[in-house]
C-alpha cells in the first residue's frame, strides 16, 4: 500500500495529472460557447435579425407606393420661373416659414415655393382690390391721402395674410392630433406589450388611428418610414416632436429616444404618458366648460333677458293700455 501511494504521489505522475487536468480545462473553456448559450444574447440577436427584415420589407413597400402616391409635388412653371427670376427665397424665405410648412402638412419644395410666391402677391392683390374698392366702386368723399393710407394698411395686411392661413392650419392640425393622441398611445402600448417591434407598432397604430386623425396617422406614417432609412433612430423621434411641436408628443419621444439609447421599459412609460394625455385632455375639456358661463353672459343680457321681460310683461301691458 506504502509503495502505491509513493508511486501514486512522484514528480512524473503529479505532473501528467495536472497536464490532464489543464487539457480538461482548456477544451471545456473552448466548448463552453457552444454548450451552453446565453438565452438574452440569443434573444437580442434574433430581434436585430427581425428588426433589419421589417427595415428591408417597409423600404420595398415604400418604394412600391411611391410609383403610386407621393406626398411631394412638384410646384407650378410658371410660379418657379417667378420665384427664381425674382429670387425670393433670398428676401422672403425663411428657416421659421419651412417648420411652420411643415408642421401645418405641407411638405416639399411646392408649398415652399408657393409661400414664397404669395407672400409677394397678396400685398399687391389686397392693395389694388382696395384702391379699386375705395376709388371706383365706393367712390368715397374722403382725402387722397386716408384713402392712400387705407390701401397701404390692406398691402400691409396681404403681406401677413399667407402666415395667419399657416398659424391657423397649424391650430386645427394640433387640435386634431392632441384629441387622439392619448388613444393612438394606448393602441401603441398594446402593440409593444404583446411583442411588436415599435416600427410594427408604428405601423399598425397608423392604419387604425386614421379615422380618428388623418393628421396622426400621416405623422407615425412618416415617423416609419424614417425608421426604415435614417441611420440614427433617435432622429426619426426628434422630426416626430419637432414636426408636430406638442408638449405630449415631445414627451413621448424623448421616452421612445431614452428606451432607444439606454434599453429602459417602454411600457411603462408608454402608459404614465398615456394617462398624463388624457389628463391634458380633461383638464382642457373642464377650462373650457368653466369659460363657458362669462362667454355667455352677455348674449344673455342682450338676446334672452328682453325676449323674457317681452314674454312676461307683455300681457299685463295690453291689459293695462286696454282699459284705458
């Protein structure tokens, strides 16, 4: 027994365990990768694949509507000749008049073009449909000078007229958009809690939001496809809030910008933001119906106040006048 272990324990034996032992060790390192594998790395590669396929099959989509439909139109001869002859891009164009554009919908180089071009006409047409107005249609018994003033005062006026058009279609698209809002951001967090990529999200919500919002379904519509092309993701997010240039919307995009970079849950942001829209929502609603009584206190006393003392004296009056 004595004479097994000293020759279980010597220099040549120890030495050729522990080489056994280093050989064991440097095969199950190497081997490991492929014995067992990570299930969150497998994930995140199979939704990359998944991701770079919904990227490839929108771009062919896109491609295929855009032989069809365009949202860019190609503007006027005649109105480009005058905007280039004139230069006009140099004296009225500015960076504020392309967001305002685009946030009222209009998009492309036509309804730059034609901003430009109004901007020059409607001073002159307000000016001579005034001095025509006041100098041979009404024919006024006034001073030259008043009638001069009016006109320039019209010419003046023409000149702001296509950017009141633009603030207020800017209004009515807002309002469009911030009524459903809240309910396109419900349908988003159903799609994104039951497994959809946020461009599917995108996408269906799109299609389903579009009877409630035409102005909302057109926005995620472009906000999916700068998905599909733009290399940084986030800029898709950042056109987004600056295109529609609401405190509900920005707020949501640095959350989809946050969950992008950082790989926060989107879900639950997704539904505090939901619930803070639709408290907007509500809140607006009630300061609106608490305007209500002051707007109507002088139609009131004008319409409804002397229609009632007519009502209820009127009777009494008759009799009185007949028995005189």
């Amino acid at each position: 027994m004595i004479e097994v272990l000293e020759n279980a324990i010597n220099v040549q034996t120890l030495t050729m365990i522990f080489a056994a032992l280093a050989a064991a060790a440097t095969v199950l390192t190497l081997a490991m990768p492929f014995v067992f594998s990570d299930p969150l790395e497998k994930r995140m590669r199979a939704v990359a694949i998944e991701r770079e396929k919904i990227r490839q099959r929108e771009r062919e989509r896109l491609a295929q509507e855009k032989q069809r439909v365009t949202l860019r139109q190609a503007p006027k001869q005649y109105v480009q000749t005058v905007v280039d002859r004139l230069n006009l891009g140099k004296w009225f164009g500015q960076e504020e008049a392309r967001l305002k554009l685009v946030q009222a919908g209009y998009r492309g180089s036509a309804p730059y073009i034609t901003f430009l071009f109004l901007r020059m006409v409607s001073p002159t047409a307000c000016f001579l449909a005034a001095a025509i107005y006041l100098f041979v249609i009404m024919d006024l018994d006034q001073p030259t000078t008043i009638k001069l003033g009016v006109c320039i005062g019209a010419a003046y006026i023409g000149m702001h007229l296509p950017m009141i058009f633009l603030k207020n279609k800017i209004q009515r698209r807002q309002l469009s958009i911030k009524r459903a809002f809240p309910d396109a951001l419900d349908l988003l967090l159903i799609c994104v809690e039951s497994g959809m990529s946020i461009e599917a999200a995108f996408k269906r919500v799109s299609e389903e939001i579009g009877t409630q919002s035409i102005a909302l379904a057109e926005e995620f519509t472009l906000t999916l496809a700068e998905l599909s092309y733009l290399p940084d993701r986030r800029q898709a997010y950042e056109n987004l809030a600056r295109r529609v240039d609401l405190d509900g919307v920005k707020s949501v995009c640095m959350a989809l910008q946050q969950a992008e970079r950082y790989g926060t849950p989107l879900g639950t942001a997704l539904r505090t933001m939901a619930q803070e829209n639709r408290d907007m929502r509500m809140a607006e609603a009630e300061k609106k119906a608490a305007a209500l009584p002051p707007k109507l206190t002088v139609p009131m006393i004008l319409f409804f106040l002397p229609v009632l003392f007519i009502v209820i004296l009127g009777p009494s009056v008759i009799k009185v006048l007949a028995l005189r």
